[in-house]
C-alpha cells in the first residue's frame, strides 16, 4: 500500500493551488496560471486513482495503464496551454514517470506509481507561484 501522506499531500497540494496561483499574476499571466493549476488538480486526482487502481488487489495491469493514459493527456493539455522553464521541467519529469510506470504495465506488471505521484507533486508546486 502506498504511503497515505503522499495521497493527502497530492490531494491538498491541489486543493490549494487555485487560489495560490492568482496571486499578484497579471491578467495574460492568470490565465496561464489558472490553467496550469487546474490542470495540476486533474493530474493530482488521476494520480490518486492511479494509486487505487494499483492498491487494490486484483486489479490488471491493464486498469493502471489506463490510468496512465488519463495523465498523459492530461500532460499534453498542459503542454499546449502553458509555458516556462519550470512547468516544462515539471511535466517533462512527470512524463518520464509515466513512461516508466507505463512499460511496467505493458509488461504485464502492476506498476511502482510512487514515482509519478513524487512527480505530480513537483508539477503542483511549479504551477503555484511564490
């Protein structure tokens, strides 16, 4: 089973991010913000149920791979709606988490997802300014 405070430290790291990303952003820059934030909060909830696909016994390798495409999507959403050093690094980890999570499954194994949740959690962070 996977650590609860990773869980609750996505889940509110998300939870928090809207209202920390409008701070003192301009209007052009809210709207990036925003995005990014919002997309984070989706990331964050498709992590956790990539975490309950993987903790729940018996469920195939399958189920996480479909979980797996969900954030990557969403990546790719955010890869188009935003910019900068920083979010770019921060999805670009995450996708490699991805990846790695993702040839497990193909693989016919259930996947470590510890890593793509560590990386969610960066890409929480970058998209919170301050």
């Amino acid at each position: 089973m996977y650590p609860s405070r990773t869980r609750l430290g996505v889940a509110l790291a998300a939870a928090g991010l809207s209202t920390a990303a409008l701070v003192g952003c301009s209007a052009g820059a809210v709207d990036k913000a925003l995005d990014c934030a919002q997309t984070a909060a989706t990331v964050a909830r498709d992590v956790q149920d990539l975490q309950n696909v993987v903790g729940n016994a018996g469920n195939s390798p399958q189920d996480a791979a479909t979980a797996l495409d969900r954030i990557s999507q969403d990546l790719k959403n955010l890869g188009e709606k935003t910019s900068g050093a920083d979010v770019s690094k921060a999805v670009d980890e995450l996708q490699k988490a991805v990846r790695n999570a993702r040839t497990a499954a193909d693989n016919g194994t259930v996947p470590d997802v510890t890593p793509v949740a560590y990386a969610a959690g960066a890409l929480t962070k970058v998209c919170a300014p301050g």
